[in-house]
C-alpha cells in the first residue's frame, strides 16, 4: 500500500520537571508522523525516545523520516532499521489505526501513581492515596542514601496495608549500595525495585536477584525487544518493565508476550496523549499481566490536549476514545 507522509517535530515543557537519577528532565521531545492511505483513511504516530534507553535517538528518527519521500510504500516503512524500535512503532501504529472500543465492554485495570523524588515525596503520598490509588512508583537514587533510606521508612509508614510501593533506582547505585537498599527492603511492602545497578551491569544484577529475596526488575536494561529476549537467554526470572512506545511493532511485543509469558509491566515512556491512547487501545484488552500499568503520569504537561483525559487508579480502553490525534497534530510546533 501507498501512502502520502507527513511529519512533525514536537517539544513541550512539562508542567513541573521530572527529577529523576539522571538529574531534571525539563520538557519532552519528539516526533509525530502522518499516513493517508489512498482510500483517504489517515493514521498518526508518535516517537517519543528516552536518552539511555537503547540506541535510538530524536536525531535518528528525524533523519529517517527526512529521507522518506512524500509518498511512502509499506515495503520502505518495513524496511527502517530494527534498531530504531520507537520509530517503527510509529509508523506501525500509524498503518494500524485501531476503531473506537466499546466502552462497556472495556476491561478496568490499575495504574500506579508516580511519585516524586525526595521529600516532596511526602505531600504527593498522601494526595495519591486519597484518589484510591494501590500502587506508588517512588523514584530514588537521586539524593544520598543515607537519607533517602530514612525516607523509606517514613513513606512506608504512611501507606495501607494494601498499598505496595515499587521503588525505580534509574540504574544509579552501585552493588554496595543496591545491596543496602535490598536488606532494607526485605519483608516490606515493596513489591519490585527496578533497575538498581546500570544496564550494562548484568552480572550484578544477576548477582542482586539471587542473593535477596526482594524482587527486581529491568526497565533501561530491556528498552527494546531484542534485550528482553537476551535476558531471558540468561535466565531472568524476574520483572520485565516494557515501555511499549520504544519496543517496536505492538504486533511483535504482543506475540513475545503470547509466546513467552514474562512478569511484565507496561509503563510509560512519558510519551504524549497520541502515542499513549494507540499503545493502551492494543494493550488493555490483553491479559499479560496482572501488575498495575506505569501510566499515572498525571497532567504532566499541564495541558489536555497532550495529557489526555485524567488517568485514575483504574484506567479501561475508553480512555483512548477520548483522544483526538488530529488536534495533537495540530498543535505541533
């Protein structure tokens, strides 16, 4: 099939800046791509890369979309390098343009809050488990440990006995300190901690799983489909959080999930309203996972038109029929 292409380059401030282990992240990046078929059905897609998560970047996928010509066939779109998942994510969700759900029949499943690093962390708490939220994502890794441990027990203090609390370290800490936080951990209420050691230190990683009981997960370590597969090579038995935007083809990611069954967590790669509502719209339906989605990003941006509607403890496919990709598109710079 034929299509006529367009593209956009988008940046939009967050409302308030991300403060994660990496220092601030301030505002988001990113690309939105645009088919029309010949019978004049018209798909959009987003790319939406993380610096440190694989190998692909902004610049990358910018210059793929420059040297496509207007007019585009499947067979060039198939053809864009596997290394550039997020981008073939796009242009593969722009081709599969998925009809309205039906909202009664929509599934609900829970979506954990994120919270703040640090001490802000103690305000947010509160606020998020008032809105009936079951499960907080605290970002840690950011100041020391000495005090961020200390914080742990104040933020485990004030949660419910049917509240879990995951921790995300970012990959920031080294073995002696991951080693730390997991003897600190032991028979809490925290239901993973994700990423302690950098991606690249496997062997620590390994090593952490085996030596304490508190379960890990990998998130920058699996950014794309290829890595989770080479974990599971080596026998990974733990959690798989999968940012479905930077994957690649929904179609690819739902077949290893119906192929190999990994505990997994669906989360967000901070993506827009437009990239969000096409990979919730394929993947709430699923039953992969019984863990709540990483999607309560809240009004990140500030703005509807880019956040979408409220995300809540419990979040179903109707969501996604509330988005309009066109006025994303056309609020693009």
């Amino acid at each position: 099939m034929r299509y006529r292409f367009h593209f956009k380059a988008y940046r939009r401030a967050f409302a308030q800046p991300l403060r994660t282990a990496h220092g601030l992240w301030a505002e988001r990046e990113g690309l939105f791509v645009r088919l029309e078929a010949n019978d004049g059905q018209i798909g959009y897609g987003e790319v939406a890369p993380i610096a440190g998560f694989g190998n692909e970047t902004l610049a990358d996928a910018a210059e793929v979309c420059r040297r496509l010509s207007d007019d585009v066939t499947d067979d060039e779109l198939d053809a864009i390098d596997a290394r550039l998942a997020g981008t073939r994510f796009a242009f593969a969700a722009a081709r599969n343009s998925s009809p309205p759900t039906t909202a009664s029949a929509a599934k609900r499943v829970p979506v954990a809050a994120l919270l703040p690093a640090g001490r802000a962390v103690l305000e947010v708490l509160p606020e998020r488990l008032a809105a009936g939220f079951l499960c907080c994502k605290w970002k840690v890794g950011v100041g020391r440990a000495e005090d961020e441990l200390v914080l742990l027990d104040d933020v485990l203090a004030m949660l419910p006995p049917y509240v879990t609390l995951r921790l995300d370290a970012n990959g920031s800490w080294d073995r002696r300190t991951a080693s730390r936080w997991l003897a600190a951990c032991a028979e809490r209420p925290v239901e993973f901690v994700e990423q302690p050691l950098a991606p690249k230190d496997d062997v620590g990683t390994l090593g952490l799983a085996a030596d304490f009981p508190v379960p890990l997960a990998l998130d920058e370590a699996v950014a794309g489909l290829d890595s989770a597969r080479e974990w599971q090579a080596r026998g990974w038995r733990g959690i798989f959080v999968i940012k479905p935007a930077l994957a690649g083809p929904l179609p690819e990611l739902k077949a290893w999930l119906a192929q190999t069954r990994p505990d997994v967590v669906f989360s967000s790669a901070i993506e827009t309203a437009l990239g969000r509502s096409q990979l919730l719209r394929e993947l709430l339906p699923l039953e992969a996972t019984t863990r709540a989605l990483g999607f309560g990003v809240g009004g990140i941006f500030g703005d509807r038109t880019w956040d979408g509607p409220v995300i809540g403890p419990l979040l179903d496919a109707s969501w996604c029929d509330l988005v309009d990709p066109e006025a994303l598109w056309n609020a693009a710079n």
